[in-house]
C-alpha cells in the first residue's frame, strides 16, 4: 500500500487496512501448511531483501542473513494449527478433543528495530494469523523494503498478501487506531518497544494485549555457587548486550559469601567498563561502587550499568525479588538443589533460570524459531510468545447419535 497522503483520512485507511486482514484471516485459518511455509521460504531468499532499499536504517550483511535465517527456522517449526493439545473419552461414548486455532488478525506495534517486520509477519504467517505491522518512524523505510519481500512470498505461494500488511504511515494516529481494535478487526495486540510505548498500550488497548513493562532482571549468587561459573554468567547477562530486556539489572549476592564472591564478580563487571551501584555493604567491600538510591532497585539500565546487594541467603533473594521484580526473568546461580527448588517454586516471573545467562530470555534461543514479544502477564500467554502462542483452541465433539438426558 502506498503512504497515506495528506489528503487521505488515517480513520478511514486504518479501518481498511483491518477488514482487509480480517478477510484474510478466513482464508490462513484453512491454509496449508505447505502453502504458509512456501511463502516465507521465498520471502527469506537472498535476493528478496535488498540492503539498497534499507534506505533509513541501516542493515548490515549479517542482520539481513540473520532475518533470512530467521524466516526458514519459522518455516521448519511445526504447524500449530489443527494441533491436537489433548483428547478424551467420555462414558456417554463422546470423543472430545482441544484443537489450536489461529487467533486471528493481530496488531503488531513496535519502535526501531526492523527485523521485528520479518519475525512478526513469520509467525504470525506460520501460525494462519493476519498481522498488521506498525514500526517506528525512525526504521520506516526499512521496514516497509523488508515487508515487500514478505508480500513476494505470499503471492508466489498463492495465498492472500493481505496477511502481512504494513501501516503506511508514521502518523501516530493509526496506533490510536489499531488501539480500537478498528471495529472488531483485531484481535490482539503486540507491542514491542520502551516502556512509554507499550503503557499506552495496555491504558488505551480495547483488545487483549501481550506485553511487558520492562526487563528488570535479578541474578542471585548462592553461597553453593562455583565462583568461575557465577564471574562468567554475571558478566554474559549484564554485557553480552546491555540494552536488550533480558540484560540484569540487578545482582544479589548471599552475604555468607561476601568475602569470596562478591569483590571477584564486581571488579570483572568493573574491567569491562561496567559501573556499578551498590548497597552500604557493598560499597564498603567494593570501594569504587556507588551508592545505589532507592530508585536503582526499580531501575531498568539499558546500559553498563548494575546494581548490586548482599541479602540473607536465599530468603534475601526471594524477599527483594518479590518486592522489586517486574515478574519477566531471573536468574539462581547455586550448586544446592534445595535452594534452586525455593528459587524456581517461589518466584513467579515468566522466566527464571538456574546457572545460565538473564540473556537466554529469547523465543529463539528457546527453540521457538523466533518471538514477536515475551509477555509477563498470567493470561493466555507467558514468556516468549511463538507460533504455539500465537494460537487459542477449539473443542471437537464426535458423536454417534447421543442426546442429553
């Protein structure tokens, strides 16, 4: 679709572009899946994004490779669609199945990163859902060269390009729009972005929405835990990359190991230029910390920067987790089952881990293919959200004949 011009109404075009989707739906509930896999097989060869176009944003070689990539893993997941989840004999003689069935048309909203174009429309493809996309003003053009290929692929495998639309428009107006719902068109929606964003989102959103706030990551060193391996995790979830969700924010250290643990994990956190903002205790062991403030416990950095408290054993860890946590992921370093048990039964975040790394909290690294999101709250959907997710389901009743009595 070409951008909205001046003279065109963004309420009339938004609504459009949501009945366009919603008849498309129709159409991907029944596609097959040799049909939805075609079409991002052909969308991912190398010559159907072209980083000529990428006009805006930049993207490397790698980053496009990487999208590529990413489009045939998603078309070498299963079909989630007409899964069977469970099924069951009734003494009347009825066979009663829970089958997965697309959700339907979902709104997609998200800020920079343009890869986001490709892996939303992939699952939302794969799982027979329409999506339609709203990126930033900033990755515009980018976005819109990625989704022209997606087009490419829908066409050559005959389904219908309405699956995968992209909001021609940087007009903030068409979000307020998709927030409606455009008349019963959509069905969810998806933001992807800070946490200005994805509030206005849940505060205006008249349908279901998967989000999360922000990724305020704990990483809890027990006194059980293998001082090398505890040194290797912290820094690979605080520095791997500081500003993706699943960066720490926030390390906890059992002060029974104050004296062997702490200094070590924080002076190699300090060699990679990594700052850090300590308790009183802290500051007292690791003299070039700095006093963290009330608001650093709540403080999600997105940056080389950490904050670190000494807490009484696993109790500490567990009581500052439900006090501060914003319920996305977190992370025991321990050698004793007990309190990997106490960590993994008492603290309800989407995502918690034992001796590995906040930044596996990834649909991709979770074997999903990739994610459109990671939602944190309890319905529907939780953690990393794939083409499972993307799915609700049906109930089919077979009989032979059986009235109720």
């Amino acid at each position: 679709m070409p951008d909205i011009t001046k003279e065109q109404n963004v309420k009339i075009v938004m609504a459009e572009i949501g009945k366009r989707a919603k008849s498309a739906t129709k159409l991907l509930a029944t596609a097959s899946s040799k049909a939805k896999n075609q079409a991002l097989t052909i969308a991912a060869r190398e010559n159907g994004i072209s980083a000529a176009f990428l006009d805006r944003l930049k993207l490397d070689e790698d980053r496009i490779k990487s999208m590529m990539d990413g489009l045939v893993a998603i078309a070498q997941l299963k079909d989630p669609v007409g899964d069977v989840i469970a099924e069951w004999d009734m003494p009347n003689g009825l066979n009663i199945s829970r089958v997965r069935t697309p959700l339907g048309a979902i709104g997609v909203i998200f800020e920079s990163r343009p890869n986001v174009t490709a892996d939303a429309g992939a699952l939302c493809l794969k799982s027979g859902n329409a999506v339609i996309l709203r990126g930033g003003s900033d990755s515009y053009y980018s976005s819109r060269a990625i989704h022209v290929s997606l087009v490419v692929g829908l066409e050559q495998a005959g389904l219908p390009v309405d699956s995968i639309q992209i909001v021609p428009t940087t007009d903030r107006a068409a979000v307020g729009e998709m927030l409606t719902g455009l008349n019963g068109c959509v069905d969810v929606i998806v933001p992807r972005g800070g946490r200005s964003l994805v509030e206005r989102v849940q505060s205006d959103a008249r349908v279901p929405v998967f989000a999360h706030l922000e990724g305020l990551c704990h990483v809890y060193v027990d006194q059980s835990a293998d001082l090398k391996m505890a040194i290797e995790i912290v820094l690979n979830a605080k520095m791997r990359r500081t500003g993706i969700c699943g960066s720490a924010e926030t390390l906890l250290v059992d002060k029974a190991v104050a004296d062997t643990h702490l200094a070590p994990i924080l002076e190699a956190l300090a060699n990679t230029k990594c700052e850090i903002r300590g308790d009183d205790e802290v500051v007292a062991i690791f003299g070039d910390a700095k006093v963290a403030s009330e608001e650093d416990w709540t403080t999600e950095y997105l940056d080389s920067i950490i904050s670190a408290k000494l807490v009484d054993e696993i109790d500490g860890a567990i009581a500052h987790i439900q006090k501060y946590s914003s319920s996305y992921t977190e992370c025991v370093i321990a050698e004793d089952g007990d309190v990997v048990s106490r960590f993994f039964n008492e603290i309800d975040s989407a995502i918690l881990l034992h001796n590995a790394s906040t930044q596996y909290a990834d649909g991709g690294e979770f074997g999903m293919g990739a994610e459109i999101g990671i939602a944190t709250g309890k319905m529907h959907a939780r953690g990393p959200v794939g083409v499972e997710q993307l799915t609700s389901f049906k109930y089919l009743v077979r009989g032979n004949g059986q009235t109720r009595p």
